[in-house]
C-alpha cells in the first residue's frame, strides 16, 4: 500500500507538467551531502546512525505535492508512512541554505531531555539527523501564489523521508561511541555512519530499509519567520502518537517495477 499510494498521488499530468521544473543533478547531489555530513557530526554522537540516499519515488510523491502550492503538509504523510520538511524563499533558491536552516533547529534542541526550547520547534532538525530514516526524495516549484502564506513568485522546497521519524517520546538517534551499534547488515563504519559492506549501492539494496514499528498521527504545523524576512519554514510541534504495529516490507519489494512504469508512461508521451 505505501508505494501504491505514493504513486496514485502523482498523477500523470502532474508529472508531464513538472518536466522543467525539477532539482538538478546537482542539487540533489548537494541535499543529500549535507544531509550525511550533518548526521555524520551530531552532537552527542550517534551510536547507530546510516546514510539517507536518493529516492525517486519519494521525488515524484514531492514534486506532486510541491506542484500544488500549498504551505502545508502534504495530507497523505500519515497513509505513506513518510516524514516531510518544507522551506520556501522568493529569493534565489539554494539548497545549501535550506538544509541548514532546517539544521539550524539545533540551538534550540536538547538532546537529553528531547525537548525544544519553549515557544520554539525542532522537527525540522530531528526528521534531518532521524538514524532510522534513510531515504530521501525531493522537489522545488516556482509558485505565482502560494495556498496559507502571504508570498509570490516563491520557490517551495518539499523533502519527503523515509521511513518516518519525529515520533513522540523517542530521540532521533541513541547516542554513544560513533557506530558502536551497528546491525549486522551495515557493518561497515564509515564517517560515523553505519553503511554496507556489499558492492551495491544503499538505493539500490532494499534490504538495508528497515520498516518503522509505530504508525505516527499527522503533526500540527505552524509557520514562523526566519531573521530574513524572505525566508520561512515549517516548524513541527510533535504531538502524540498512535502506537500500532506496521509492516511495510512487500511495499517496498514493488518500488523498481512501479518506478519503470512511470517513467516509461511518461517517455511514450514525450
């Protein structure tokens, strides 16, 4: 159901549509850079932390979303499975600073009580440095108007992660000697980060997904500015979470045969 989902949410002339306006190469290349660089160097280190890689599946559900121009999540986020961090600047877009504004949470964030400064969010950071999600899937959109926010001619960023993290009462990593903990199927410490010893990349070996275990309700959103005036981004208030059991390994199996369908239904038109 996850990825059958996933793929009913991008319909086919969104996906003809946004042709023109997706990341380059080398911004996604830059996201997901940083993004390890960052869940390299937290602070208390991590004693189990693995890489998040590129995921095109995850970038068609974004782009879809990002598509509509909304300032809010995307209202699928609880069927998916998925966790989801939005920015949007009517300036220049630049992806090294979106990143790190979402990173920027920190000063905010305490780890040993997992708790954010009052009046203050961190979901933005702790879906970033979330040891158990290692996907992500990304798109911007050039939006004339955008639905819940004052803004125009503004670029929105949505990064969609799975499997989930932000769920309530658990740190995003458990802390101690970098890769202490590694499974035995990321055995290899690379950066303080638990990768495969295999010749495959992490993408492309489904087997290094692990399912989540609890099934989390949709967060609240709210909007806060940032110190420049032209930049703003999502702030997660976490909220309760519903403790059900999950099991999403045959969603994942589908992924490739229904990722080639796409494209294939997309190239026979263009």
């Amino acid at each position: 159901m996850y990825w059958d989902v996933a793929l009913r949410s991008v319909g086919f002339g969104v996906i003809l549509s946004l042709v023109a306006g997706q990341l380059t190469e080398q911004q996604k290349s830059t996201i997901v850079d940083i993004h390890n660089k960052l869940r390299s160097q937290v602070k208390p280190s991590a004693a189990f932390m693995q890489k998040v890689v590129w995921d095109e599946t995850l970038r068609l559900v974004a782009e879809s979303y990002a598509a509509k121009c909304i300032w809010d999540h995307n209202p699928d986020l609880e069927d998916l499975k998925m966790g989801e961090n939005l920015f949007v600047s009517t300036g220049r877009f630049d992806a090294t600073k979106a990143v790190m504004d979402w990173f920027g949470e920190i000063v905010d964030y305490t780890y040993e009580s997992n708790n954010c400064n009052e009046e203050q969010m961190c979901g933005h950071y702790t879906q970033l440095v979330w040891a158990g999600s290692n996907r992500i899937g990304c798109a911007t959109h050039l939006c004339n108007t955008l639905e819940g926010l004052d803004f125009e001619n503004a670029t929105i960023l949505v990064c969609d992660y799975y499997p989930q993290g932000n769920f309530m009462g658990q740190n995003p990593y458990e802390s101690g000697e970098p890769c202490s903990k590694c499974p035995e199927h990321l055995p290899v410490c690379e950066d303080n980060i638990c990768v495969s010893e295999n010749l495959f990349h992490p993408s492309e070996d489904p087997g290094d997904t692990e399912d989540p275990t609890v099934s989390p309700e949709r967060p609240h959103m709210t909007t806060k500015p940032t110190s420049e005036s032209t930049l703003v981004h999502v702030k997660i208030e976490e909220t309760g979470m519903e403790k059900t059991t999950t099991n999403h390994g045959s969603k994942m199996e589908s992924f490739t045969s229904h990722l080639l369908m796409l494209i294939g239904l997309a190239a026979l038109v263009l």
